[in-house]
C-alpha cells in the first residue's frame, strides 16, 4: 500500500517548502499582488485581493495529495517568499510552477525550491516526469528551470494568463528523475 503524505514539508539549505497555513493570507496576498508577477502566470489574477489569497489557501488545503501538492516556499530568515507547486493536468505527467515575491528575486530562492520540490517529486511523490512552461518573454524563468534540469521540448504553446487577460505564447519544458 502506499502511503501519501498529506502535509509534507520539504527542507532545502536555506528554505522550507510546506503547505500554506490562514497565517499566511496577508503575505501572501501582498507578494501576489503585483502585475509582474501575476502576468507571467496562466492562473493568477490581478489584482490579488486578500480574498484570493484566503481562497488560495482554501484551495490548497482541499488538494488530493495523490494528484497535486502546493507549497509555500518560506525563507529561514523572511519568512514566505513565494509559491510553487506540482499537479496533475491535462498532459501525460505533472506540471509545476512557481513565483517568488518581486523582493527577493535573483537571490536564487525559485531554483533552490524548484530543486528540492523535484527531489521530493521523485522519492515521494514517486513521479519520474514532469512538464513546466515559461511565457515566451519570461527568459528568466527558462533560466530557472534550466538550472533545475529542465530541457527545452521544442513546442510552444499557446496559453491563457487570467491577469494579462489573453493568450501568449509558453515555451514548453520537461524534467526526467
């Protein structure tokens, strides 16, 4: 029998990836509320009211740990300083993405997260693939999923951004264990 865990909590050398908690909602709805953030995602909106960040959290608890697992990723010393997530969608294996508060951007954090999120993917969530898109004029999060071991498929997609309103094109990527 296997046994998923309902709650994991995931620990890299300087962050804590575990689920989001009702202490979180401000924090969380302060970071996500900022267009450059929300516009490089397919779900986000924008603005990103204190009750899309309740309802978030709502959401994320309600998950089939089977079928997806959201994370917030909290520094050691900052506290919260993004999302990232794995679930189940419309391809054969797993999609994840994250964001990471305008604040703290170039420090490293995504890739960091991203790396030890694969990790736990692998042992386990016991998953051997997974996919990750980044928009087009979104370089740096290619650069991020690179890092972690991603290539590069060759398609592009074109996808729908709730916060741009619109469909732009996504640079499609797969991760192997």
């Amino acid at each position: 029998m296997c046994v998923i865990e309902t709650s994991p909590v995931i620990e890299t050398r300087r962050l804590t990836l575990r689920a989001p908690v009702p202490q979180d909602v401000s924090r969380i709805a302060a970071m996500a509320n900022d267009i450059d953030i929300a516009r490089m995602t397919k779900r986000m909106p924008h603005p990103f009211t204190t009750g899309d960040a309740e309802n978030f959290v709502i959401q994320v608890a309600a998950q089939n740990p089977a079928q997806a697992n959201t994370f917030i990723i909290e520094h050691e010393d900052h506290g919260p300083v993004g999302v990232i997530g794995m679930f189940e969608d419309c391809d054969p294996m797993p999609e994840t993405g994250y964001w990471i508060g305008r604040e703290f951007w170039g420090r490293g954090y995504a890739t960091e997260a991203l790396e030890g999120a694969l990790l736990w993917a692998s042992r386990k969530w016991k998953r051997r693939a997974l996919v990750a898109g980044h928009f087009a004029d979104n370089p740096a999060s290619g650069r991020v999923l690179e890092k972690a071991g991603f290539l590069y498929t060759g398609e592009t997609r074109s996808a729908f951004s709730h916060a741009r309103g619109g469909i732009t094109d996504t640079r499609m990527m797969v991760w192997l264990a």
